[in-house]
C-alpha cells in the first residue's frame, strides 16, 4: 500500500457510516483508543480537542451573558449522596465506577466517580442560598464524567469517559425554572446552528426517557446523513425533587421558608461526533470555518526557477490573512507535492485551499477552492482579505445547506403503525405520528423496527402546572414512530 | 455575634496563620470544604475557580505562542502502564486511588486515577513521533489528578484532588529538552511576577527531591509571609528515562532510530494557595488587578434626598469603566450600609474601592481607596479612565513591593550547622549555604529545625552532560541548611 493510500480515507460514507467514521476520526488525528484494558476510553488529540475548545470558548461567552459562573466540584461523590434522590440512583447506580482504595487502603466507604453531579452540587447549594435575594443561583462546571456503559467504543460518541459542561440552577419558581430551562436549550441550539452549521430540532424527551428526577426533559436533536437522530444536548426543569432531597430552600420576600426549583443542563463531546458524522465525506474531515483549527491552507506550487517567488508571494499572503485574523497555514514543506498536500489538508478538513503557482503571481491571483464540494475561483491579489471572509462564508452556508437539506427530506408523516414502519424501514429519519402518551405503544413499535420516539412537541408558554400534559396529547415527533395514530 | 462580625475575619495572620488562612478561604467564598468521609477534597467556588480561570488564559496563551498544544488523556491509567517507569511506581503507588468496580462488576484489571500523565502520555507520543520532523512535541492538558495523601486538608496548599495543567513534550536532543525545560520554568516565573505579584525563586531541586524518573527538577520558589517556601510550580527534564521505557524513538535526519528526550512540567492550585496567602490580611482577602474577579466596587453613599442623583452618578461612572474594559461593580443594595458594604468589598479582595456621596456628584469628583493600605485619593471625573487604570497599577506595584521586601530580609547567610539552625529558629525564611550534595547532611539539619534543602542553583547554560554536578558543590540555597558549610 502506497503512502497516499494509508493517508486517505478507504471506506465509503454511505456504505459503512461506522467504519468510516472511525477511519476519519483516526486519520484526521482528532482522536486514537485507549489502551488494552480501557476500552471505552479515549485519547483526544490536539486536532479533537481544538474542537472542544471552540465548543467552551462560545458556550462560556454565552453563559457568561447569562448570569451563569463556572465553579468546579469533587471528582468523587460518596455512595450516600447519590443515595439521596432516588431516581439519580436507580439511574446511574449499574454505571458508576467504584474508587475503593487510596494508595495501600481500603476506603471505609466507597466513592463514586461522578457519572453526573447533582448529588454533590445540590447540597453546597443548599448550604449557600439562604433568601431569595441568594437566587437565582447558576453553576456551570467543565469537567469528565464517567458511565461504565458495556457498549462497543465510538470515539465522542460512545465512551465511557466524556468531557461535558453540566450547568445547575436553582429559582424562586417553576416559571424561572422553566426560563432558565429553555434559555440554555437556546443557546445549545445556537451551538449547533451558528458554529456548527447544523439545523436541530427542539422538543422534549418522552416521560419514560426523561433524566431521573426531572419533571421535564428537552433536547436539540440532530438528524445523521445516516437517518439516526443524535441528542444533540438535554435541558432538564427538575422541579423540586432535588432541592426536597437535599433541603434547598430559601425565605422568600415574607419570610417565609419554601423549596426552591432547580435545573441542570449538559452538553458533552457528543456533539463533537455529531459535528464529525454530518459534514465530512469520502476525502475524510470536512469542518466548518468557525471551529476550524485552520480555516485557510495556502499550498504553493513551484519549479525550481519559480521556488522563490511563489514562495515569497505566498508568504506574504498567509501573512495578510493572518493579521487580519484568519486562522491561516502556509505549507511550505520541500518534501511533498502539491497533490499530497491537497489530500492531507482535505483529510483534515481545513474549509478553504489557496493555490498559488507562479501564473497567480504572474496575475497577482489566487486559486480558492471550497473543500465540501471542490469549486474552484480566482480571486484578484487586491481583495484577498474580504474574498476570502466570502469564501468562508459560503463554505460555511453549503454546509448549512446540505444539513438542511437531509433534515428537510427526512421528518415525513405516518398515519398507522405499518405506516410508521414501513417509511422509517425505507428511509430512516424521523416520521411525525399521534402519540398517546403510552410507553407500551413504542414498544410495540420499537420491537419491529430499530427505532424510537426521540421527541414530543414542546409547549414553551406553559409555565404553570405541567405543560407536558398539552404534548402528551398533541401530535409526537419521532426519529420512529408508535401506534397511536389517529 | 452580630452579623458584621460573622462576616469578618476573627482570626490574625501572624498569630495563627493556618486558621487565619481558612477563614479567608471560606469567608471570601473561595472554596468550601467537601462532604464528611472525603477529607481532602474541595469545592471551589465561583469566585476561587474565576482565580483558576486567570491563571488557565494567561498560560495558554503563553504555551500557545510557544507552540504548546492541547489535548486530553485518559482519567485512568491501568496498572500495568504506571508500572512500566520503576522511579514512577515507586514515587506514587502509595498514594494512588484505584478503581475496581465498573457498574456491578469487578474489573479485570484495576485502574488508577492518574495521579500524573507521563505513564499514559508517553507511549502515545511513541506511537505519533515517526521521525525528526515530528519533533518537538508539546501537548499540554488541563485536568484534575489525585493523590491520596494522609495529611489535613487546606484548600488549595494540600488537597487530594487537584487541578493542575501537565505539559509533555519530546525532542531531538539534551538541548532541546533542557531549553524546553527552562522555557517553561520562566513562563511559570512570569506568571508569579507579572500576575500575581509574587516575586519567586528558581533553583533545581535536590537528587533525593526529584521528581520520579527525572534527571533534573526545577522549581520556583515563593516564600510566604510566615517563613515558610511554597513549591510554585515545577519544570521536569526527564531525560530519556520515560522514553526508553515507553520505546519513544525518532529516525533523525540519516535515518537513524534514536531514543528521544523528554519533559514534563506542572502548576497546580497551590498556586492559588500562595496567592492568597502572600497578599491577605486580617481583613479577609487581598488580589491584584491582574485576577481580580472585580477589579473596582464602587459604593454609593446616599441620604433619601440625594439617593437619585447619586446613583445616577454612580451608574455613569460605572459605565464609562465597564466600556473602558474595567471589571466594575456597583453596589447599589438598598439594604445594606456603606460601612457594611466596605467590609465585605475587603473580605473579598476587591483592589480599589470608589466611594461616591452627594459631595463627590457635586465636585465631579470620586473618591479611591486601595485595598491594600487604605490609601485614600480624590480623583477628577474627567480623568476617571486613566486614573483608575493608575491606581490599579499601583496597587499591584504596593503588592509587588510587599512581597518582594519579605523575601529580601528573609534570604540570610549561615556558615555553620549552628548558625543554619539558629536563624532558621529565629526567622524561619531562606538560608544561603555550601552544601556538599548528600542527603545525610540534609537529615542531621532536619532532625533539629523543621526545615529541608529548597533549591540548588540551576546552572542555566549547562545543556551537556550532567549540568547539575556544579550546583552540587555551588552553595546552595535553602529554607533551611544543611551542615556542609566550610
Ligand atoms: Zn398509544
Ligand atoms: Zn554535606
């Protein structure tokens, strides 16, 4: 096998969604496998881990604006803390990683490694709110969880170590749960829309699949070319369970002492293999330009009587684009072709590709070529800045397009069950169907075909009382279906 | 006890300087203590993780500029991996916390959390270094580790888990690796003195004192004000220790497989710990600007008749500094007084403090008060900008000063055992004496003073062969001493 051969891409998108995206994932060098003995586990890259980095950098300039401050909490959680909310235990209980000794001892009491923090987050809550002057209180913290989930590895999709922000909240009421609760919806569907041109879908997770203690549930859903829904991030209005667990109350304007209402909301490296799954192609990595670690390669194309010019011009272009803040790399290595260097950069997925050869210094031109779909333009010297900002932008709208485009295509109707199965056996994606609210009607649906309810409608005015009372009898959107159709 | 008194702090710095230091930790909302059966663990609050966040933008700027990247590893390393390096076994396998159960089920192998990276790191590198030109490489991680010391938790100084970056990198050479090695340690100096005002020491630490597997420590040093050094944060050139053991090898440039250098290089929360520790007092907390999470508080002061136009003037001036990129508060809280407000800004260490009164609106005036001293100045309304800016820089210089004066008087000479003795009884600080380079020598001094060899000095232009032979029979410079002083 030649050099160019191991580089790229072997598997075909289309055919064997799981093996190529494995294949990306590694040879893009966002991330490798743990070593023997930890499957599950994950090493990110630098080129991976640039990809988080982006994630935190906008989500924390967002909570910021939004009143929320990062604080960080004990990585261990003791066995009688995740005790206390029943449902967290029953949840998380066949998942936690058990810390049993430190150093030569036993521990006297088993520590869990957090599989998520609500347990330890809530008392310290508890002890700092007092008024109602102390509320509303928002914690964020930016840290890895661990779930011992007996399923095969998918790097960022499936681990058992993932890196997550987990935001929580405590109000004077339902209504400010509620807020609190689709303001960061909001801002997780933002994330999705304006950094990584992937339209989401909005809606709250069937009672039987809400978290454990949450009275309601949303998440963003995103649609994979594949036609399975990924949970993009999940939004959870936990009502009073957790603050009545852990005594969370506060005197309120009349001095009186009333449980307050609490919200945790996360969103981890999943979206991150969501990013990966939706805009890449047999070439392998294709990335937005807002989080692409650079957005513009420059490859320059000499013989040895040109080498220097080319190159000179070349590098006084990187230097143009960098000073007005382009993410730009200039590569100059003797030892590859152009040819390679155009596969390696499109196996990584920088967005945009200057070629300069010695006819565009001639011109006082540059080539741009688009990496999702290969289309090629002359730019004049003088206007390189802003041209390229378009180039990016319009990189960025095919993306955004394309991923439209197969969410479109892909919510259809069904009106009975044979229905439902029938378009989500050919199709995939999502079919929008009644639901009655009954978990039985998916099982029947779910032991038919691989397929779930992934989301009903949200009524967001309902503030009062349980607004999910409205949804459960409104029509139900489903990446599968169930019976209840009219 | 009022509540102005449940506020303030009750105990006294030079008397009871382990107390006094809790006290501030918890009063000024820094970090709290974790829940019984987790001694050793903290929560960091809001205003402490801000302090991390601080320390986290200034580093990776600077490690990006120097070509650092970042990634992230594994929370687990298995036990075989963390046995490969025999120094490394050796230094933590008494303090490691082990996992043995994911979910139900015992785990075949039991897993430790890292307690530092190098055993996991390392033979990933091997895996991505082919040849010379993948040299050098620096991968960084920002994570929590754990060490399951037996010691009484304080926050920050000694805790079991704890945040910290860990960088690794691989070079060509010894002097690739030395370079990389002192890059570092004067990027941690910097952010002592540039940030947080703390004048530091560098030196190389004793053969016994190395870290596990390294061939040489290097350290900066920060003497608190109760006599007492701080290990700021330390620089590991490892030699090729790590890499033979994790076969991490290049082909360099005639295609000859060679065994790489490597580095690693930490700073932990402690040095959150010297910050607060160097600068506070019995008023609570004390920072500069440079990580202030409020860096102004202004403070209205108003009578039912002038409240209006006060806190009109008030908010203007808080605007203007806001858009001049000022971190301003403006405490316009009905139901506190001014006095109560001035303590509290104090316990939380907010560097200067504008009082505004009708006296103030009426003469375009505002009045400043630093922090650290009390000084009091009347400052212009037109000149509001700049002159905050100058006071800011003062305070941090009056800091700056402060420290830097304690550790002047508190470096002395001795000459003898007696002499090491007695002035390390009397004044605690750093002794400035020959030491022959054994450990024994060390011990015969530890036995009688509370005290240990610090630093060596670090030899900077030495790169070949063993540099740190001449800092063994260089004097040497300790917080204690040692008897070999001819
Ligand atoms: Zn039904
Ligand atoms: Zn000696």
């Amino acid at each position: 096998m030649s050099e160019d051969q191991e580089l790229g891409i072997t598997e075909q998108k289309e055919y064997n969604p799981g093996e190529w995206y494995a294949e990306v994932v590694e040879k893009a060098e966002l991330a490798s496998y743990a070593p023997e003995g930890m499957g599950g586990f994950i090493v990110t890259r630098p080129r991976g881990y640039s990809l988080w980095e982006s994630v935190q950098d906008n989500l924390d300039r967002w909570f910021d604006e939004t009143g929320v401050e990062n604080a960080y909490f004990p990585l261990f959680i003791p066995e009688d803390y995740l005790e206390r909310e029943k449902d967290v235990v029953e949840g998380f209980d066949p998942e936690v990683a058990w810390v049993t000794h430190g150093g030569h001892d036993e521990l006297e009491e088993r520590l869990a490694v957090r599989p998520t923090s609500e347990s330890i987050i809530a008392p310290y809550m508890a002890q700092w709110v007092r008024s109602h002057r102390d509320l509303p209180l928002r914690l964020n913290q930016w840290c890895s969880v661990v779930r011992w989930e007996a399923t095969e590895t998918k790097p960022f999709f499936r681990t058992k170590e993932f890196l997550w922000q987990e935001g929580h909240t405590a109000h004077e009421d339902e209504a400010g749960a509620w807020e609190e609760t689709l303001t960061r919806l909001d801002q997780y569907q933002r994330l999705y829309e304006d950094v990584f041109a992937m339209p989401v879908m909005r809606g709250a997770k069937p009672d039987h699949d809400k978290f454990p203690g949450a009275d309601t549930t949303t998440t963003v859903e995103a649609l994979m070319p594949d036609g399975k829904s990924v949970q993009g991030a999940t939004s959870h209005n936990l009502g009073q369970s957790f603050a009545e667990a852990f005594d969370l109350t506060f005197s309120d304007e009349d001095e009186v002492e009333r449980v307050a209402h609490t919200t945790s909301w996360g969103l981890s490296w999943r979206a991150l293999g969501a990013l990966i799954m939706t805009h890449s192609d047999d070439q392998g990595l294709v990335l937005p330009p807002t989080v692409a670690p650079e957005q513009v390669v420059i490859v320059p194309i000499w013989q040895e009587d040109t080498k220097e010019s080319v190159l000179q011009y070349s590098a006084e272009i990187a230097a143009e684009l960098e000073e007005a803040g382009v993410r730009v790399h200039l590569d100059d290595r003797d030892e590859r072709n152009p040819g390679f260097k155009y596969n390696e950069w499109e196996l990584k997925g920088v967005p945009l590709r200057l070629e300069i050869g010695p006819n565009e210094v001639a011109d006082g031109e540059i080539t741009a070529v688009h990496r999702p779909d290969g289309e090629q333009t002359t730019t004049a010297r003088d206007t390189l800045v802003e041209d390229v900002e378009a180039h990016l932008d319009e990189v960025y709208a095919k993306l955004y397009a394309t991923a439209e485009e197969n969410l479109e295509e892909n919510v259809r109707e069904a009106d009975s069950p044979e229905e439902i199965m029938g378009t989500i056996g050919q199709h995939g994606g999502y079919v929008r169907t009644p639901w009655c609210g009954d978990e039985a009607c998916e099982e029947a649906i779910k032991e038919k075909v691989h397929a779930e309810i992934v989301a009903v409608p949200l009524d967001e005015s309902a503030v009062e009382g349980d607004h999910r009372d409205n949804a459960h009898r409104a029509e139900a959107v489903h990446e599968p279906g169930d019976e209840c159709t009219v």
